[in-house]
C-alpha cells in the first residue's frame, strides 16, 4: 500500500512458506485414499467437499482461517484419532487438527487437501468423583463449560471468551481470569490422554512421561493430538466481581497509569485483574473507546473493597458500565461477528512510561499507516502478567514458556486489528511486522524488552518456540525426537508454530 519495501518484507517471508507447501504437494495426493480409509472405519464421521454440511463444518472463527480440507474428520474417541493418525501417518497424509478454531489466521487449524481432524463431537466435561479435576474432552468451548459446570461449586482458569476451545488454548498456555491465582490453564492440567504419532494413547503426567508433560505445557500441537485434559478445581462461589467498563479514548493517559500501577501492585491483590483494550473505528473520536476488561474473583470478597481495582473503577465518564457481582458464565462476553483478524504480540517490562511509549508508538503506527486500510477497526489489548503468576507457575511444576527466571512484572500487548476486504491481507501483514519492530527496538532501547511470544496471540510471522529461549527449544525438540522421531508433527502437521526441525 504505502511503501513497496513493505511487500518485499512479506513476499519473502511468503517464499518459505511455499516451499513447504511443494514439499507436501506429493503427499496431499493420497489425500482422497486416507479419507476413503477413514471413511471405511467411521462412515458417519467423514464430511467431503460435496456433502451440504461441508461449509459449515469447516467454518472457523475468522473468514481468513479458512482453508479446504478434501475431507473433515469427527472423532468421537482417542481409539478414533488412534486409528485416524495410524492411517495418516501410513499413508504420509497431511492434516489439521481444530478444536475451538479461534486461530485467527490461515494453517494453524484448517489445511488445503489433507484432512481436518475436528474435535466439535468431543467436547465432554466430568468432574472427577473427588471433586479435584474436571475431564474436559478438546472441543469444548469455554462459556459452554461454565454453563455446564455451574452450579456445582467448582472453578478453574479456562477462556475468557465464549467460543475459544479447550484444546487450543490451554496448549498455548492459556489465560484465564484466574491467572493471578494459579498462573496459566496449562499450569493447572495435571493429566493428558494423548495420541502420539505412533497411534499410542497414552497418560501423560508429572508421574508417566514428565518430559512430555512439561513440553504440553506450551508447546501447541508439535508432540501429539490431545484427546483429554485434566484440569484442576478449586471451591468457589462461582461468583466474581467485575465485568466491563467503557470509557472515552480522552482519559487514556489516567487508564495508562493506573494500569500500570494495577500490575505493580499485582501481587499483594493476585485475584485483580484488568485487561484493556483499546478500540479505533477510523480516526474520528466518537469510534474511539477503551474498553476495560476488570475482574476480582475473591469469592469472599465480593462486597469489596476492590483497592486495586479502584482506580480505573473511580475513571469518569463512563460510556458504559457493567461491573458488579457477577458468575462466570454471565460474565459479559459479546464478541461481534468478525470477518478478517490478524494477531500479532509482544512483551515488556511494566513501567508507566514504557507503558506510555509503547501506547504512543502504537497509536503514531495507526496514524501513520493503518488508518489507510478501508472499514478498518484498530484494536490492540494490555494483559499483564506480573512476577507473581510465574510463581504460580513454578508452584504447579512449571511449564516450558520460558518465563520462570523473570523477575519483572511484564505486560502482554496484542495487536489485533479487524478488516473485511481480503485485498487488503498483505499489507496488514506487513503494516503489523514494522509494528512488532518498532516495538521490540524502543523496549529493547530502555531495557524493557521480553523475547516472550505468546503463542496464542502469536502472528504467523512469529516463533514462540524460538521465543522460550534457546534451553527450552532444545528440551522441546528433543522430546520431539523421543516421542516423534518420524517427525509427524512437524511435517505431516504443518499448521500452527513448529520447532524449526
Ligand atoms: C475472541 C477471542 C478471545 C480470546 N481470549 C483468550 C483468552 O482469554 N485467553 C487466552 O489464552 N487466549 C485467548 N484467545 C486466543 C486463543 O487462545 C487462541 O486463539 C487459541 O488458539 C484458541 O484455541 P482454539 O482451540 O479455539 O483454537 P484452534 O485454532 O482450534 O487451535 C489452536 C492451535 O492448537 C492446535 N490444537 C488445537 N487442539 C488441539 C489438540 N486437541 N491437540 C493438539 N493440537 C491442538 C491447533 O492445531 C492450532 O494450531 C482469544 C482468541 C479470540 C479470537
Ligand atoms: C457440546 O456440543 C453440543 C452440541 O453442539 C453443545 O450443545 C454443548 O453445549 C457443547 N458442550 C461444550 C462443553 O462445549
Ligand atoms: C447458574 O447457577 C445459578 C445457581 O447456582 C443460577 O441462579 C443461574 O441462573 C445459573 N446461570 C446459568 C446461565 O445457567
Ligand atoms: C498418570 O498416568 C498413569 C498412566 O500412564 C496413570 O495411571 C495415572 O493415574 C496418571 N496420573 C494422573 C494424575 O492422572
Ligand atoms: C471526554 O469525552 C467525553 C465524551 O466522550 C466528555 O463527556 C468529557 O467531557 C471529555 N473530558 C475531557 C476532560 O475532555
Ligand atoms: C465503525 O464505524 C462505521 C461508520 O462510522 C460504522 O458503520 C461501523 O458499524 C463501525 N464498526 C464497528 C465495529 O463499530
Ligand atoms: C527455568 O528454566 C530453565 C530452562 O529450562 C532452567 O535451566 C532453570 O533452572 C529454571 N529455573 C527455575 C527457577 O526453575
């Protein structure tokens, strides 16, 4: 659009990609033969490009994550992925793997050819007799989950919105309003049922395969096809405080603040919570809005006083306010329909003024570049993750994000703009890799920079892996070499973010 130089940028990067897409083009032939083998086994469970419930099935969340798949595949067991995976893996044929289907952009969750393992059939939640853990089957969405789960007295970190799944968002790690409580959903699966490449159904836990578990907790879908998670519960009301609050885009420099005086002060209130998002519908101020996304979930405090939250709950005037007592599954969650979505994030050491300069940075890129882009909404969100939810982290036996040697406060910032026109994908891409840049250089410049990428707002210009630091991408692909050494995740699966192997 603006600048030839920004095309270049991505047709190179696009060059890659298109070799790996020859790679696969031999193997996509067998395509039409391992849905006719899977078919054989499980003929109600297999959706070809001819059959009316195609479209649908093969919907995703974003127009622009849609791909074809020459079948899609329904299991409704892991003896259903086992016998899936064996024929795949016989046959060299590529394939998805889908469980919410909330990956904004295209081949994390969907493939052209090949088959699209698509977890909508197994979605089932049990708690276990104890009360300790609830079962969650992968394609499970999460306000389903609090619906079904409430009343009994139970909760755990899960998805803030209603249609992301089980399965993508915990492997990614998995941000929950609970997160200053127990660190990330990954942190709290004590068990996975998994299909390895082998077509082995397999436990694994911090007892069975620790290796393996710790690489899950992170490590996306470069080691199998999880077919259960076991999430730990805790007692609790089900009631929170919070919800949603809009305030003009005029008290941005107060919201910026008092923000990062929320994270700094994070770890004396570890159940408060607050995300923002700010929302730019073109560059007139009436579609300009920051939207504050707050939460305390002391369940025995529910009457307050909420300190933390205080400031931004004192913010005036307000567009809209719908905090108060509220259950997880009421918590307010519209997500409007949405046609085309790239993510794209970054992280930082908390500080007010890094917070203010990445905000100015951000705003100057909009201006500069974005705005160009036609029906554009400009979206881009603050969640932070203090040094206290690492601890947590730790405390449950880690995971493999690379974060448990920080001593910072840090906050995530995503980018996340909303487009219609898919003429306009490639600048979008390119406009949102000089924001990453830009980013990473002025953190870099005053120290506050964080090589952390997390995955599930991760760009598919980006490597989280790569981002856990150079130990934790060893450890992963040497798991990857024990329980893959035919490499069936990283070539046959090529959606998503691999190892470089
Ligand atoms: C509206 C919205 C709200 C969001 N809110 C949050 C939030 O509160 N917290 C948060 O952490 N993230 C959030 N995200 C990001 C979200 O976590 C990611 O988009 C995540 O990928 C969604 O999981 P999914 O199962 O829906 O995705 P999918 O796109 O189905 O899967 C994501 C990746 O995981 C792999 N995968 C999925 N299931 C399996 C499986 N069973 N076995 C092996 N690999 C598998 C897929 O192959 C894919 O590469 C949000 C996203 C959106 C669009
Ligand atoms: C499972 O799928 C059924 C049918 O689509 C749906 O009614 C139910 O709410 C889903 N449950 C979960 C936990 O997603
Ligand atoms: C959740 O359960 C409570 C009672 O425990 C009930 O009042 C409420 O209506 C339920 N909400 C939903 C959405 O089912
Ligand atoms: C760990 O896996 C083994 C089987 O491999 C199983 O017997 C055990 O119950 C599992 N532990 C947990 C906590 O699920
Ligand atoms: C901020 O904008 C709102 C309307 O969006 C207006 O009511 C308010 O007076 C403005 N505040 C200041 C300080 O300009
Ligand atoms: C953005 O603004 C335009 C025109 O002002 C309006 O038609 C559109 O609905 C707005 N979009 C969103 C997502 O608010
Ligand atoms: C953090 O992880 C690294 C790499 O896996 C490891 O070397 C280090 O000992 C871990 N630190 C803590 C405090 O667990």
């Amino acid at each position: 659009m603006k600048s030839l130089s920004i095309f270049h940028c991505v047709s190179l990067g696009l060059m890659g990609v298109l070799g790996l897409v020859k790679e696969l083009r031999s193997a996509t032939e067998n395509s039409a033969s391992c849905c006719a083998a899977i078919e054989a086994e499980y003929p109600n469970q297999v959706i070809y490009q001819v059959d009316e419930t195609y479209e649908e099935a093969n919907a995703r969340w974003t127009q622009n994550a849609q791909l074809a798949p020459t079948c899609i595949f329904l299991p409704e067991t892991a003896h259903d992925v086992s016998t899936a995976v064996k024929i795949f893996v016989a046959q060299a044929c590529p394939f998805s793997i889908k469980s919410g289907g909330h990956t904004p952009w295209a081949g994390a969750n969907d493939i052209d050819g090949g088959i699209a393992i698509d977890f909508s059939k197994m979605n089932d939640t049990a708690v276990s007799d104890d009360r300790s853990y609830v079962r969650l089957g992968p394609g499970g969405t999460w306000h389903n989950i609090y619906k079904q789960l409430n009343g009994t007295g139970l909760a755990f970190p899960g998805g803030r919105c209603p249609g992301t799944g089980v399965g993508g968002l915990t492997l990614g790690g998995g941000y929950s309003w609970f997160t200053g409580r127990v660190g990330f959903v990954a942190d709290n699966i004590i068990n996975y049922e998994i299909v390895l490449a082998n077509g082995d159904i397999r436990n694994v836990n911090a007892t069975d395969d620790a290796d393996l578990y710790l690489a899950l907790k992170g490590g996306s879908n470069n080691f199998g096809v999880v077919t259960h998670f076991d999430l730990s519960v805790f007692e609790h009301r089900q009631l929170i405080y919070g919800g949603l609050a809009i305030v003009p885009i005029n008290v941005t420099d107060a919201v910026l603040e008092r923000f990062s005086e929320l994270v700094s002060a994070s770890k004396d209130f570890p159940e408060s919570d607050a995300t923002l998002e700010f929302f730019l519908n073109g560059t007139n101020a009436a579609g300009q809005q920051i939207l504050l996304w707050l939460s305390d979930t002391d369940d025995t405090n529910l009457n307050g006083p909420h300190e933390a939250l205080q400031p931004l709950l004192d913010l005036e005037p307000k567009i809209l306010d719908r905090v108060g007592v509220t259950t997880l599954v009421d918590y307010p969650h519209d997500v409007p329909p949405v046609t085309r979505v790239l993510m794209t994030t970054a992280t930082f050491v908390n500080a007010p003024s890094v917070v203010q300069g990445v905000h100015q940075l951000t705003l100057d890129h909009f201006e500069k570049s974005f705005s160009g882009i036609p029906n554009l909404v400009f979206d881009f969100q603050y969640t932070p993750i203090p040094r206290h939810v690492t601890e947590q982290s730790l405390v449950r036996g880690g995971n493999i994000m690379g974060l448990n040697d920080t001593t910072d406060d840090l906050i995530i910032v995503l980018l996340m703009p909303l487009w219609q026109d898919a003429a306009y994908d490639d600048d979008i891409y390119a406009l949102s890799q000089d924001w990453l840049r830009l980013i990473h250089d002025y953190t870099n410049s005053v120290g506050a920079g964080s090589p952390f990428e997390f995955v599930n707002y991760a760009a598919p210009f980006q490597d989280p892996m790569a981002s856990y630091g150079d130990s934790n991408l060893e450890f992963l692909r040497g798991v990857s070499e024990k329980y893959d050494p035919g490499r069936v995740f990283q070539k046959l699966v090529p959606g998503g973010f691999k190892l470089g192997i």
